[in-house]
C-alpha cells in the first residue's frame, strides 16, 4: 500500500528496509498497551487507573477490519498534543532541600501493653516479675529475618513536625513504619548497659535496615520522596528536640520500652547520600542537650541542624556543596550529578520537568542502589526482574529488611535507563486496607512489601512475585515471560561484575548508601551494560517512522508491525509486548520528531 503523499518515511540510512515503507498495520497502531482487567474497585484505584489511560497519546480504535489510515492517526495525535499542552502544568523545582522534617513514632504518654524481649524477660513475665507489659519472645538479632511481626504493633504518629504549621502530607506516617510500631522491652540493670547500648547506640550508621526511602507521587506533581533513618528510643521519653532546655531526666523504672523512632525528610530531591548523612548527623546531636545555657559549648543541636539544613542554598547540577551547621561537626559534602543530556527532544514543558526528575532520581540511586541489587539478588533473577519491569507486569517484592527492599524497587530507576518507568513505583507498601488495594490496582506497579502477612497474600495470587531473602521469583504465569532479546550476551558480560560486587556486598556493617569506590565503579559499569543493551532495543527507530510534513507541525508516527518485524524471530514475542507499553510509548513520543 502506497503512503498518501503528505506523507513521507522517515529513514536515516539511505539502504534502508524495504518493509519501512510499507503502511500496512491495522489500528493496533493506535494506542499503547491495554490495562489489565480490574480485580477491585474503589475511588484511589479508580484514579490510579485514569491516570494511568491519560499517558495515552490517541484512543485505541476497534477496527481490526480497517486498514491504517495515516492521515487519521496523525491527526489524533495532533489534536491529543494540543489538548495536552492546553492542558499542562508547568512543573518546578522548590526552593529549598526539604518539605518537611518529621519524627514518627509511638507518643511518650502510650500506654504499652504488649512487647518484644529476650528469651528470660518472657520467662520473668510468666513468673509475675512482670505484670505491666506482657511480652513476647524474640530476640533482637531475630527481627530482621522474621517473616511477619510476632508482637502488636502500634499505629504511628507524627510526633514532630518541621517547618511549624506547614502541612505534612497525608499517610506519611504509615509509610515510615508500613507495619506500625513494634515496641521491646529491656531491664534496667546496676550496670546501665542495656540504657546505655540505647541510648548512645550508633547502630543506625552501622547497618543496612535502619536507613530506607519511599516515595509518593502526588498526581501529575513531581515525585515526594521520604528519606528515613531508624534509631531506637526510650518511649517514654519524648524526642531531643521536644525537651526544653536544662529538662530533667525522670527518674527511670527497673523495666522499659523502647520502640523505633523514624527521622524522615520529606523532600522533592533525590539527593539521597547527602539526606542520609544529615539524618545521622542529626542523630549524633539528638543525643546532646537541647539549645541553651545548658547546652553552650556542645555544639548544634538537632533542631538548629535541621533549621540550617532548610535554608541552605540548594546547588545548582554539576555544583559541589559542603555543609557545616557548626564548627565543632564534622562537614558533609556533596556534589549535585550534572545534569542528564537534552538529546531527547520534549515537546512538553510538564514532560520535560518530569523527565529530569527522573533522570535526576536516577543520578541520586547511581552507583550505590545497583551494588545493593547486586549484593541482593543473582544474576538471572535481576535480568528476569529487568526483563518483567521493561514489559510492566505487576510485581510486589518482598524482603524483612525494609533497606535492602527499598533499594532493590529503587534500584530499577536507573536500570531501566533510557526508558522511565510510568505507573505506580512505591519501594515501601504500607499494610493499611485502603493502601492494600493498590495490590488489586489494573495498572502495571513495583511494589516493595516488608512483610508477607495473610491480607497481602491473598491479593498476590495473580502478581509476579520477588522473595529478597530467598533469591526467588514466582512469576504470575510459569512460563508466560517472553525472553529479553540478547540475554544471554547481557549476562555474560555482566557475570564478572556482578560476582565482584556480590562479593564485596557481604559487608553488611554499614548503611547501603555508602559504597567504597571499587564498589562504584563495578556498580557503573554494571549500569552501564545494563543501559547500552536497553537502547539497542530502540536503536532503529527511525527506520520505521512516517512523517506528516504537509503543516508547519510536523507529526511523525511509528509503524509498529515493521518495528517488531525487523527484529530476528525468536526475538519477537517480546519485542511485541514491550511496543505496547507505556514506558515504550513515551520514549517514541521523546525521540521522533
């Protein structure tokens, strides 16, 4: 069939195919991928799901009988651009490093009856030595590997807030403790060890479970992402910087209950690294007096960290920074990535913000997110994993560290480069009703769960699952994922890599993000395999794109069935999929003219 002749192909080499001339695919040219049929209802799923149908450049049309009409097709997508630019937000970024500090955690006037001990406080408490608390046994060491939360928890609360008055965004309490608040029990002995170990506990910079990320995307806005840092507390004591100067400390029973307290930024950068060092800075100088007479010569407290954190300059890309809240703290540095290369063309201004956010977030996870996947997971279960994220499948991924699970969600960002993920990405599901729907959700999603609990079971029949701790995935249908093109030649070039960053992964004394730099560079040149084997997925393109030249606004469209048809045989069945994804068709909409 012979194109009309406002129309002309596009090619880029002058032997191209004969076949990108051809018009001959009927209307499945249309549109992107098909959603998944629903298994819920309710309003969030509703709007996930809309939201979801709105990245579509033109509604598909059921005229399997109908030749592909070009004209028509490029004057939908036309009048789709119109109405989107019509339409836009224009997107930019805040000024300062943070929305919000807060501290989550259980209230100092919580009346705790159930918690977490040692083996001979459960004992104690059955002999009646302890009768204000019942207690369950679990050792300490235990708790990062069990399979689901033996005691009770409690809900969370915002217990301090930061700047005053300012709103802190809804569930981010239950995202920093996503199955609520376990509080443990410990005695108070002549020796004070177990107060002190609490106390002055620096354990939160010497582990890879009390640091973790979640993020929420908030409509069409720019990502919001939570950085956390876990530091166990007395419960009845109310954080360092809610005590008023020269505070006594109360005199303190034989036994006590400690519980996690979250420190969270709530920040619109991904400026990991830098956040996490200042929340343990923060920590560091929680441990002091509170600002005053009482507190001259001991350095900054906690809340004047904070208060300098938020009105320090935020770099421009490319830009170092060093952060000295006090002359007697050690200084943090910072350098801010350069900014991600505008090769790609973006017609609009709102997709243009959103692009460099992603590849903003991107920069933030490179290298040390892809060590932690590398460490966490074998080599064939991250190309499955890559291979099921490229052709948006549902998948939940489940690991009891909440850090190692957050940074393997995380970790696809820069995986999936250069193409961006377009539906829900949350590294850390919270286990509310109302939250668990998401699990139902008919839109593709990547989902970190910490704990596999019988209400999340029960929705994860039909989803492709990723068990962390046991380095195995499940996938939704055995047998139904087609093979990523070139898998065996990604895999053994990245097979050294990743057994030298596994290897150097199993020092595990330490918080994720800080990676030695032997670890860094193995990490990129990980990603870069990774991301040089994605753009060959879409490195002729042009050879199969028609172009309306006819106005001054010039539309181009991809010829799908020769785009899939170009690739060898047994390469196909994936590359069918992967040309009706979201992901696949706003990549196009970035790069043809």
């Amino acid at each position: 069939m012979e194109a009309p002749r406002s129309l002309r192909v596009e090619r880029t080499a002058a032997s191209a195919p004969a076949h990108s001339r051809e018009v001959t695919s009927p209307a499945e040219h249309d549109e992107p991928s098909k959603l998944k049929g629903s298994r819920g209802s309710g309003s969030k799923l509703n709007q996930a799901t809309k939201a979801f149908r709105n990245l579509n450049p033109f509604k598909r049309q059921n005229t399997a009988d109908r030749w592909f009409n070009p004209e028509e097709a490029t004057a939908q997508k036309r009048a789709w651009a119109k109405q989107f630019s019509e339409g836009e937000k224009v997107l930019g970024w805040p000024s300062q490093f943070f929305e919000n500090f807060i501290i989550v955690g259980v209230p100092p006037h919580t009346e705790v009856k159930s918690a977490l001990g040692e083996p001979d406080l459960v004992h104690r408490a059955k002999s009646g030595e302890i009768r204000s608390v019942a207690v369950t046994a679990e050792a300490a060491k235990e708790r990062e590997h069990r399979g689901a939360p033996r005691g009770q928890p409690l809900a969370p609360q915002v217990l301090f807030a930061y700047p005053p008055g300012k709103p802190v965004t809804p569930d981010a309490a239950a995202f920093c403790f996503p199955h609520g608040v376990q509080p443990a029990l410990l005695e108070r002995t002549p020796s004070l060890s177990a107060l002190n170990e609490l106390v002055c506990s620096q354990a939160h910079t010497a582990s890879d479970a009390a640091s973790f990320i979640f993020t929420m995307k908030v409509a069409d806005d720019l990502p919001l992402y939570g950085v956390c840092c876990y530091m166990d507390e007395l419960v009845a004591r109310p954080p360092s910087v809610l005590r008023a100067p020269g505070d006594a400390a109360p005199e303190l029973p034989q036994f006590l209950v400690s519980a996690p307290r979250c420190y969270c930024l709530l920040t619109h950068y991904p400026f990991f690294p830098l956040h996490m060092k200042v929340l343990h800075l923060l920590r560091s100088q929680s441990m002091r007096p509170a600002a005053g007479p009482a507190a001259a010569g001991s350095g900054a407290s906690a809340l004047e960290v904070v208060q300098a954190y938020l009105a320090l300059r935020v770099p421009a890309p490319g830009e170092a920074l060093e952060f000295v809240p006090d002359d007697g703290l050690q200084p943090v540095h910072f350098l801010r990535p350069k900014a991600a290369s505008a090769g790609a063309r973006r017609a609009f201004a709102h997709r243009a913000a959103i692009a460099a956010a992603e590849a903003e977030a991107a920069a933030g996870l490179r290298p040390w997110a892809v060590a932690a996947l590398a460490r966490a997971l074998s080599l064939d279960n991250i190309v499955t994993l890559l291979t099921c994220a490229l052709l948006e499948r549902q998948v939940v991924v489940f690991c009891p560290n909440i850090g190692v699970l957050s940074t393997v969600v995380l970790a696809l960002v820069p995986m999936l480069q250069p193409f961006a993920w377009q539906s829900l990405l949350l590294p850390v599901l919270p286990t509310q009703e109302r939250l668990l729907e998401i699990l139902e959700a008919p839109v593709p999603f990547i989902l970190g769960v910490q704990y596999k609990t019988a209400e999340v079971a029960a929705r994860c029949g039909g989803l492709t699952r990723v068990n962390v701790y046991k380095d195995r995935i499940t996938l939704a249908k055995p047998g139904g994922l087609p093979a990523l093109p070139h898998a065996a030649s990604l895999a053994a070039a990245l097979a050294p890599v990743h057994r030298d960053l596994a290897a150097l992964g199993r020092e595990r004394h330490r918080p994720l993000y800080n990676v030695s730099a032997e670890q860094a560079a193995l990490a990129d040149t990980f990603l870069q395999v990774v991301q040089e084997h994605n753009s060959r997925l879409c490195a002729d393109l042009h050879l199969h794109t028609i172009t309306d030249v006819q106005t001054s606004e010039r539309v181009s469209l991809l010829l799908k069935d020769s785009f899939v048809e170009s690739f060898p045989q047994r390469e196909r069945p994936f590359m069918k999929q992967f040309v009706e994804t979201q992901i696949f068709s706003v990549f196009v909409d970035s790069v043809i003219k």
